[in-house]
C-alpha cells in the first residue's frame, strides 16, 4: 500500500514539508490505543536469530535508522514500532541551528535518490538530552557534529560538549566529519585533525564509569589512500568501529533534473560504492573493527551484500522513505531465510 497510494501522494509536495507532515502524523497515530500494537504486529520481526552483538551492545535485529531522518530525537520510540533494531538521531551540533537556507531536500526520482544540503539543522543537543529522557528501551546512537560558526580550529570542543551533554542518554556515539554541507567539515577528516580529535574523544570517554562506543561515520568519495589512513586512525584512537558511508557529492550517471543541486547524494547511485567501502575498509584491516553499512539499501538483497561485504549492522534512509517500512521487515525476513 506504501509504494502504491502513500508514496505517490506525499511525492506531490515540498520533500521536507513531507517529512514534518510524516512525523506529526506517526505521533497523532501512536496516540490511538491499540495502533502500536498494531504497526509492530505489521512490521517488526522478533527471532532470537536476528540478534547481534556488536561493540559490546546487543541488539534485536541488524537493520536501523541511519542518522538525519530523526535528527533532534522527536520520534524515536515511535520509529522503533516499525521494525528497527537501533535508531541513531542526530547530527546534533552543541547549540541550535537553523541550517542551510531553504530549498535543501530534492528527490531524484528517475534515479531513487536524494539530495540535500540541510546543513546540521537541529534545535541543539540539550533539547534532544530531554526528549531522550522518555527513551522507552530503545537502541540509540548519537550522531555529533560541529556548529557551522564554529571554525575547525575549535572543533573539537563543540565534539566534547555534545558527547557530554549526550553520554548518559545514548548506547553509541558517531563522530560526523564527512557531511558535505557543512563548510570546511570534511577537511577534518584528514589525518591530523582526525586522529586529534578522536583521540581526545576517547580520553573523555576512559574516564567514564562504562565507556561508550565511538564510531566514525566516513564519506564515499575517500580514496583507496585516505582509506587506508582510516584503518590506521581507528586503530591508533582504539575507537569502537566505523560507519560507512555518508552521503557523496559525486554525480555520475544521474538522469533526474534536479541532479544539479548541491549537497550530499544518497539512495541507489550509492549503492555500490558504499558496499565497495565496506569491503575494502573489511579486507585491509582483516576485520580489525565493526562497520556499519549504510548507503543505497533499496532491497533485502542490498542489505545482504553490504553484510556479505564486511558490515556487522546496516542502516536505512531513503530506501526507508523510497521503499516504506516494509523494507525492514523484508531484510529481516531474508536474513532468517
């Protein structure tokens, strides 16, 4: 029903007044009685075969909700009725913003893609810290990031606030360093800068009573070079793994017009080099770390590839709003097969 009546409709109006739409509309909807149960019923699939263990977290079913659908925590309970086994919010920044001036969400839909230049838009990590509160038992990462004001000379501290300011509220943190909408931002992922600030990440994160998890979250446009200095980085930070990967600005073999639009691209142009990503970063460090796959998963059998290719979890993002929840329950379903 999804991709036949819903998807067609909301595909008639602005793509970020869709999504406000969307999230209002699952809110009102979980507050009739019964609909919970009825969303999980539909969709979720509960097999103690489907659990993994990754960095020390355990969790229901390998498929999540990559970060920049929920960024300011505002529908995560709700989200997790549709299936997800992990919801990662965020990139939360240090304080509010207002993003990138608006229009900043394209569809390409000859290509079953996406562009946007959002440019970190959140209400700031304290006003997720509160909704956060409410968490009732679900899996969440925290994606971080820097200010857009803040230079990357001072980065690092808008990363150490938001880590704080986030520690005791979710299982997983992610250090965003390759969103392409934010000016400079991925400059810090060259060596230097990077190992710095994951590294001093990671001193906060040993004086903590149970240290959380700390992820790096890579572009696909990195060379096979800058690749290899990654696995170097993760394994001199001792951080817990890598996500890859984030959204490209590469544009090749795009038929939609709206193509030439700035911003980062995802959904199915990324499919295959986010899997080569992963399979490289898996090979050359002889699986020294986890991976988390993300990037043009429109199928159960994206899914499959990225975990074939070396990825322990997967995450979902426009194959979610392309494909519909279904999606989750059709890579769950496959992974029992």
């Amino acid at each position: 029903m999804y991709k036949s009546l819903i998807r067609p409709l909301l595909f008639q109006f602005d793509p970020e007044k869709v999504h406000h739409f969307t999230f209002s509309t699952v809110k009102l909807f979980h507050r009739i009685p019964g609909i919970p149960a009825l969303i999980r019923s539909c969709y979720r699939v509960e097999d103690r075969r489907l659990e993994r263990e990754v960095f020390g977290l355990k969790f229901k079913n390998p498929v999540g909700l990559a970060a920049g659908f929920d960024k300011d925590a505002k529908l995560f309970n709700e989200l997790s009725d549709f299936g997800f086994g992990f919801i990662e919010i965020g990139t939360l920044t240090p304080k509010p913003q207002p993003g990138n001036p608006k229009k900043r969400l394209f569809r390409l839909k000859a290509d079953q893609a996406i562009i946007n230049r959002m440019g970190f838009n959140n209400g700031g990590v304290e006003e997720a810290v509160e909704r956060l509160k409410k968490n009732k038992g679900v899996l969440i990462g925290g994606n971080i990031g820097k200010n857009k004001v803040t230079p990357n000379e001072q980065a690092v501290n808008d990363y150490i606030l938001a880590f704080n300011a986030l520690f005791d509220h979710v299982d997983y943190f992610v250090v965003n360093v390759s969103s392409p909408n934010t000016p400079n931002l991925r400059a810090l992922q060259d060596k230097e800068p990077l190992t710095n600030l994951l590294n001093t990440l990671q001193s906060l994160n040993a004086k903590k009573e149970t240290p959380k998890p700390i992820l790096l979250k890579i572009a696909p446009d990195l060379n096979e070079d800058q690749l290899t200095d990654i696995i170097d980085i993760v394994s001199d930070a001792g951080i817990a793994g890598v996500i890859a990967t984030n959204t490209t600005i590469g544009r090749e073999g795009l038929r939609d017009g709206n193509k030439e639009e700035t911003g980062g691209l995802s959904g199915k142009p990324l499919t295959d080099r986010s899997t080569e990503v992963i399979r490289f970063l898996a090979e050359k460090s002889n699986k020294a770390f986890p991976i988390i796959g993300v990037g043009g998963i429109h199928s159960a059998d994206d899914a499959i590839a990225k975990l074939e290719a070396g990825a322990d979890l997967v995450q979902l993002y426009t194959g979610f709003i392309y494909e519909g929840p279904a999606l989750i329950k059709a890579i769950n379903k496959k992974l029992l097969d």
